[in-house]
C-alpha cells in the first residue's frame, strides 16, 4: 500500500513519508504513506541530570577545583566543628540542627550535577487535509484509518481453556515501527530513528460544518484535521548524532 496527500506530487516541494518496518503476525507488509512537509517541524534533544550531594569526603574526593591552601589553627578547629556536625545529623537531625545552632556553621553538601541518562524523543505532526480533488477526498479517510490501525498492537489469544475450549487474551503484539523522512529540495534535515505511533487525533470539521458529496452518495467533511506523536523506540547515542540524527 502507498497512501499520498495531497495526489498531485507537484503540489508541496517538501514531503514527509512515513513508512512501517515490517513486523510479525498478519500483516508482515511494509507499507508507507507520504505527506506534504507542515508548519513547523520540531527536534527536541533532551538528557537528565540528577543533583546529588556528595559531603565532606565525597566532595575532597570528586575535587572542586579549589587551589591547594593551608589551614590555620582557626579554621582547623571549625573543621572539627562541621565534622561533628555531620557525625550527630546521621543519628539525630535535630541533634545536627542543635550542634549548628551552636557554632553557627554549616556544612557544604558539595552538590554536584551527575549525567543520569538520554531521553526517548517525541516527535509531534498536524496536517490540515482540504480535498482538493475526488482522489483526495476518497484517499484522505484511508489514511486516517492506516494510522490508526498500525498504531494499535494485536491480540495474543490462547486456547483450550474450560469446557467449551475458548480463548483467551493473553497479551499484545508489538506494533509495527515507522521509519520517518523529511524531503525538501537544498535542505537536509536531521534523520529520525524508528518510531511508535503513540497517540492519533482526528479533528472533523474544525472551522465549518459543509460536507462534500462523492458521487451523489452521503458526504464527507470538507475540511480535517489530524495531529500526531511519535516517540523513538530507542535512545541515541553521541555517535548517532555525528552520524546526522
């Protein structure tokens, strides 16, 4: 199957095709649909870090930058001073609180940002589908349903159950995964790793009620509007980034 809006290819420069990886079960198929480019296409990269606070010795281990100095009798002695600090917070917060009320110090929780982990990216796309033409109005509905059918796993059933031998539903079938590509003349965009289809909206007739007739039989809607969100099925690395994703 290949699914296009709008027909005429000559009608948008910039096009976006999503196509299916194939996978397993009834329909092992790939297939694909190709779009025209929308309004504002969006890559979000996103990493997390954690605060941690390492402490006195965790801090002097992990280094923070600080020029080598010596102490004097004074500061050794409000080192002490920190140091039972800390000793009595770990059997009494209030016992810390009380020995820091007392010297009138506190101790420097050395806070750090430590790399926790890469983010999934989101990818998110609204198309507004007007027909221009029979083959668009008839085309536009059999994408809507192509989306929404990949975008849901299938049953895993299992048989042989009581008397009368009935199924089950155990589980799901993974979806299939999109590839997705951006085309425009002169510019290459950042490549897109495989995706699931995690959510799918239809807007009927956003700004008016007039219906089209398709060969003097029933109607359908003038105007549509989808939107949807992908998210990529694995993270990436530094090298995938080099590489152009």
């Amino acid at each position: 199957m290949a699914l296009r809006f709008p027909s005429d290819e000559q009608t948008y420069k910039g096009q976006i095709k999503f196509t299916t990886n194939p996978g397993k079960g009834k329909n092992g198929n790939a297939e694909t649909c190709t779009l025209y480019m929308p309004i504002g296409i969006q890559i979000a990269d996103k990493v997390e870090y954690e605060n941690a606070g390492l402490g006195a010795i965790g801090g002097a281990i992990a280094g923070n930058g600080a020029e080598k100095i010596n102490f004097s009798e004074s500061d050794l002695g409000d080192t002490a001073s920190l140091g039972v600090s800390q000793l009595v917070s770990l059997f009494s917060e209030r016992g810390g609180q009380v020995v820091r009320a007392r010297n009138k110090l506190a101790p420097n929780p050395n806070t750090r940002a430590l790399f926790k982990q890469v983010n999934l990216r989101s990818f998110a796309f609204t198309f507004k589908m007007i027909p221009e033409s029979p083959k668009d109005a008839l085309n536009i509905p059999e994408i809507i349903k192509w989306f929404r059918t990949e975008m849901y796993p299938e049953d895993v059933a299992i048989g042989g159950f009581g008397d009368a031998g009935g199924t089950a539903i155990a589980g799901y079938r993974f979806p299939k995964t999109f590839n997705i590509e951006l085309f425009h003349e002169g510019w290459t965009p950042p490549k897109i790793d495989e995706c699931y289809l995690e959510s799918f909206q239809t807007n009927f007739n956003p700004t008016n009620s007039a219906f089209l007739s398709q060969d003097g039989k029933g109607g359908l809607p003038s105007e549509i509007d989808i939107s949807m969100t992908f998210t990529e099925a694995k993270t990436l690395s530094r090298k995938q980034i080099e590489e152009g994703f």
